[in-house]
C-alpha cells in the first residue's frame, strides 16, 4: 500500500491592511535599518551568513509575510506524520557565484525600486512594493521558497 499524503494549510498571517499600515508606519524604516546592518554583515565576510539570513528575513521585517512552509500529513504503516518538505534549492556554486556577480547589487537596486513605487504612489503601489520585498532571496541569492 502506497503512502496517503495531505497538505496542511498554510498560515495565512495578518490580512493586507494590517500588513499595509504596519509597513507604513514600522516595517519601511525599520526595514531600512535591518537592510543597512545585513548588508554590512555581508559585506564584512565573518558576518555573511547572518546577513543573508538577515536579507532572507526582509519580508518578515517589513511586511509581516509569514514564512512559508511546506506541510504535509503523509500516511505511513497507518500512521500520519508530519513532513515538512522544502523546495530544491539551485547548487550552492551556482547561487555563491550568482550572488558574487550580480546578487548583491541587483538587490539593492530591486529594493531601492520597491521603495520608491511604495513612495512615489503614494501607497498605490504598495501590493506591488510587498511582491517585491517578498522576493529579495530570490534576487539576492536564487532562493526558492
């Protein structure tokens, strides 16, 4: 008998209007800030995997996006257990080097960008400011989550 598996929903976290004053009124500067101290971690060598996993962190810190996990109930020898899978990730070599030549400063570019749609619209743009923000690990090191 093959094993059954079912996905668990995932946390939703708080609703966009919520996220939307708290990016306003805490997550743009503090974002800010928490932007500036990984990118000198990175930038310092000793402290480059605290600032990635800072820059990793930036939608929590200015948007409350909660981290997505993916959770599964699989049925095994008539038991559930829980699994959390998580995706692939491109070869290390692949994302150091990407990260090297390109990643650290398309992101601040990227960034930079999501700020300014954010300011410049006046808030109009803010769920396209919160796509963006949420994809910084990608940008940044070819992270998949």
């Amino acid at each position: 008998m093959s094993p059954s598996t079912v996905q668990i929903q995932q946390e939703t976290g708080p609703g966009f209007l919520l996220r939307a004053i708290y990016f306003i009124f805490v997550g743009l500067w503090l974002g800010g800030v928490w932007t500036t101290i990984a990118w000198v971690l990175v930038v310092s060598i000793i402290g480059l995997p605290l600032g990635l996993l800072m820059l990793n962190r930036i939608p929590q810190i200015m948007t409350l996006k909660p981290v997505r996990r993916n959770r599964y109930l699989v049925q095994v020898n008539g038991r559930w257990v829980t699994r959390t899978i998580t995706k692939d990730q491109p070869a290390f070599l692949l994302r150091a080097l990407y990260f090297i030549l390109i990643g650290w400063w398309f992101s601040a570019l990227w960034l930079l960008l999501a700020w300014a749609v954010s300011g410049i619209t006046l808030g109009l743009g803010l769920p396209l400011a919160f796509w963006m923000f949420d994809r910084v690990p990608a940008i940044t090191t070819l992270s998949t989550y």
